[in-house]
C-alpha cells in the first residue's frame, strides 16, 4: 500500500473514530497531518521535510504533547538503569530539532529475537528496529519491513542517508528489488585470519617480533609457518597453559569462502571471481586447514576437551589458562581484543581483507511496516545516522555522566564511571546505526570511521554475490539434516582429534548422505536467478 493510500485510509478512520467517539487517535492524526502539510509543502515549492518538522512543533506547543517514535534494539543485560533518563536527553534534542520524542526500548539480548517478532506481529508500538536477533529476511519474509522508497518516502525525508552510505551497500539490502532496510554502519570487510598472542607470553618466550613488517592496519604481517614457529616457542617456555584456544570459526574468521545464504552447506570457494556454488569440505582450502588442526593438536597445542568446551576463545585467554586465539580484525581492533582477553594481545594478520554476500545486509535497521507515521519515523532513522548528539547518547550516553571528552575529542568513563556501574553502557556498538558520527573512545583512532570506510572500500576480496540472501524455507529438512550431519562429524576433524584422511571422507560422506547436493543445486538455482536479475555475471 502506497503512503498516500496509507494516509487515506487513515485519515477515514480517524474521521470515523471522531464521528463515533468524538475523538480521533493521536498517532494517525499525526500521520495524516503530515502528509497534508508534506503535500501543501510541495505544491508550494517548499521545503518539505522541515514543513512537516515545523507543523509537529506547532501542534505540541498547542497541545502539549510531543508525537513519539520508538526505537528497538538489544543489548546484553536488558534496559539500563538510566534508560529514562538517556530517553528524556535525546527528546530534548529532537523536540527541537523533529518536533518528536524518541523512545529507546532496549531489550535483553536473550530475548530480543522473540520479543521484537511478538510486537511486530501483533500491532505494539515500535516503529523503528534493528534486525539483529530475529533476522533481515525472517523479518522482510514476514512482512514486518516497510519499502523504505515507497512514495519517495527516503529521497524526500532521508535524503542524507543516501549521500551517507554508498549506492553499491544501500542496494546489498534489497529483497527482489525492494529496499526494506539501511545497514549500520560498520566494518563490513574483516581481516580474516587474525592469529592473537598474549603479549606477556611472547616476552616471556624471548621472541622477538620486531622481524616482521606491519600490514596497512598496523598489525604484524606473519604466515603459517611464523605461526607455527610462535606457538612452538610460547608451548616450551609456559607448558602449564593450552597454545591455542580453539573454536569452530576455521571458515568464517580463517579464510574468504562465502558462507552464501549464512550456511557453508554450499559456498563460493572463489567469490571475488565466481558465483560457482562447492562444498568447501572437500576442498584443498579445508583440507590445508583440517591438517594444520591436526599438527597442532599432535604438538598438544590445543586442549583435550575443545570439542566439549563451549567457553568463548577470549574469555578462555582473559581466564590465564589459554595463550592464544584466532579472530577476525579491523581498523582499531587492538583496543577491542586487549578488552575481550583482559590482557594486551599481539596480532598477526596471516590472511586478507573479505566482505562476504551477507557482510552489509546481515541486520539492517528497519521501519515496521505497521508503523503510524512513516515519515517521522524515516526522520529519527535519518537522525540517528547524521545528527552527533543523537548518536552520542544512543552509542555512550550523557556526557559528564556516563562519559567525559578528552581534549582530542576522544572520551574515556566519567569520573567514578566503569564499565560495571555505569548506567547506560550497551556495548553494542556494531550494531548501532552510525558509531562513528559519535565520540571515539580512549585509544583508538580519531579518524576511525575514515580508516574503517577506506577498509571496506578497498577489501582485496570481494564477493560478487555481495547482497544475495535466500529463503531456504522449502528445504528446512534437509538444512536439519545437514546441520547434525556436520555436528556428528565435524568437530573431531576441527578441533584435530582425527587424521584428516579419515575425518574428512566420513564428514563429506555423512553431508552427502543428509541432502547436501540437493541443497546446493537449490542454493545455486537461487543464486543463478539473483545474478541474472542484478546483471552480474
């Protein structure tokens, strides 16, 4: 439905609701209103988006009352304490600045997923939304996501989001043509790869790593072999800690094969170059990599109980136990890892840059579709990725209070402030729409967004399937299947319990067994229509 029809048939319900009730709703007032005053603007050459902004702030000062958008997303421990206040600061801001009140509703991660699809479904106020938890393609499936270019509603009212996020990533985001979602802007690329060594462990091994050259991040440029001679050198000098604590990330942090569709059940083995969907498992890439698992666990550099423990590989380094880890880095990782281990890590980039098919359109910030009034909510969106205050509050908090500014810009806790007592720390930065139009912490780089923007643009490996998705529905069965197939199977040759001449023929073999070329003829089908429809070749 068209916004135009939408106001309508708004605007008939409202009069029916004031014929019957001698009232009508506030929400679709204000939906009305601003497309009367949106198509006045334009017919009398105006401004249209500040037309409406202006007619907002007139009719709260008659009434009183401010026009609410809401805004959802997750974080860790649910809504902070300061949730009230940090929604008031932004109000503030945007009373004057939209003529609307925002509302941050924040939920616990654990239960954002089924929440969020919940107040979708059922009509619950939430007008804007990460796709984070429940997923972009359940959500636009469903039919929770509005065409964010219906009515030229993004060209009219969000028009620096356009001049913000470049054509090739907004287009990543569309479904058969339609753009129901913006992605946050973030790191798409990741430098695959990434070997981290506690620092204290390579001074205590006496290795000496100033022979190596720095990459254009800043992190030591190593191979496997440099790997191999590291580890060896940290397991004689401290034979009371594991080398390597290890987990099931060998394709997603360790190589650029493209998990299409967000499953390694058929992939690009080369997506820079071709849209040919293989089974990495019976790869020379996997092969290398099953082997090197192998050799490692032989060396006992890693732990006997790998394939049960589930502990987080950087929480088993913060823990004193492990020496070193696998990851993916990018521009200004150095802080983020010394946090997530609790000690200074060394980082060896032994890969390349990647941006995979799902890298940009893995959870887009959405407008529900069911949203009262389309416009006031593409201006928070817009707002949320342009204005540094509504950013600042959204990603820290208030300033003196959750954080101070340091005379670089830069900011750090606000006296008596940490982590543990703060009482607005969501901690979810990658998620949110634009961190870097907000204050840079402590230590990384002032210019971090710019560094993080010339890092997507110029990734060695490119995926051509870049914005590809599929709705594997028709073939859940066979997903099952495969998914306990790999489960069965796969850690054993993973975490290298297992010589990879058997390993690998009884995984490949149980996948086969459970529907794996089946599925990979779907994925390709689906991938060969999409490309078609795109013209990529």
């Amino acid at each position: 439905m068209g916004l135009r029809k939408r106001f309508m048939s708004t605007m008939l319900i409202a009069s029916m609701a004031a014929t019957l009730f001698g009232c009508g709703s506030a929400s679709s007032d204000s939906a009305t209103e601003s497309a009367q005053v949106a198509e006045e603007a334009k017919a009398n050459g105006a401004d249209v988006a500040q037309a409406v902004i202006d007619a907002r702030k007139a009719k709260a000062e008659e009434t009183g009352e401010y026009q609410k958008v809401i805004v959802s997303f997750f974080d860790w421990t649910g809504a902070p304490a300061g949730i009230d206040r940090i929604n008031e600061a932004i109000s503030e801001h945007t009373r004057e600045t939209l003529g609307l009140d925002v509302e941050l509703m924040i939920i616990d991660s654990a239960a954002y997923s089924d929440d969020i699809k919940l107040m979708l479904s059922s009509g619950e106020q939430v007008d804007l939304f990460s796709t984070c938890g429940p997923g972009y393609m359940t959500c636009v499936n469903n039919g929770y996501t509005l065409d964010l270019e219906e009515d030229d509603l993004l060209a009219t009212y969000g028009a620096e989001l356009k001049n913000l996020i470049r054509a090739d990533y907004l287009d990543a985001c569309r479904v058969g043509g339609v753009l129901y979602g913006v992605p946050p802007i973030k790191d798409y690329a990741i430098q695959t790869a990434t070997i981290l060594v506690g620092t204290e462990y390579l001074e205590g091994a006496g290795y000496d790593v100033s022979k190596f050259e720095k990459d254009e991040l800043g992190y030591y440029k190593a191979t496997w072999d440099d790997v191999d001679e590291i580890f060896a050198a940290i397991h004689k000098a401290f034979p009371d800690k594991t080398v390597f604590s290890t987990q099931d990330n060998l394709l997603t942090q360790g190589s650029c094969v493209d998990n299409v569709a967000g499953d390694y059940y058929g992939t690009l083995l080369d997506p820079a170059n071709s849209l040919k969907i293989e089974n990495v498992y019976e790869s020379d890439l996997f092969k290398e990599w099953a082997e090197r698992a192998y050799a490692w666990n032989q060396a006992g550099y890693i732990s006997g109980d790998a394939m049960s423990d589930k502990t987080g590989a950087s929480a088993r380094i913060k823990s004193g136990s492990f020496m070193a880890m696998m990851s993916q880095s990018k521009p200004a990782y150095q802080n983020q890892i010394n946090g997530e281990c609790g000690r200074d890590m060394t980082i060896f980039d032994v890969g390349e840059a990647f941006m995979s098919s799902s890298a940009v359109s893995s959870f887009p910030w959405c407008i529900n579709q069911s949203t009262e009034d389309p416009i006031a909510a593409m201006q928070v969106l817009t707002a949320l990725y342009t204005d540094p205050e509504v950013a600042n509050l959204v990603c820290w908090g208030q300033e003196g209070v959750e954080y101070k500014v340091n005379s670089d810009t830069s900011i750090n806790w606000a006296d008596g402030v940490n982590a543990d007592n703060s009482e607005y720390y969501p901690n979810v930065l990658w998620m949110m729409p634009n961190q870097y139009a907000a204050h840079v912490w402590e230590g990384d780089p002032i210019d971090v967004g710019k560094q993080t923007a010339d890092f997507n643009d110029n990734c060695a490996v490119k995926s051509k399937a870049l914005g590809f998705t599929w709705d594997n529905t028709d073939y859940s069965a066979e997903f099952t299947a495969l998914k306990n197939a790999y489960e069965e199977f796969s850690g054993q040759v993973v975490y290298g319990f297992v010589d990879p001449k058997t390993g690998l023929k009884e995984l490949n073999d149980a996948l086969y067994a459970a529907g794996l070329q089946d599925y990979m003829d779907a994925k390709q089908a689906a991938l060969d229509e999409w490309a078609a429809e795109n013209g990529i070749k």
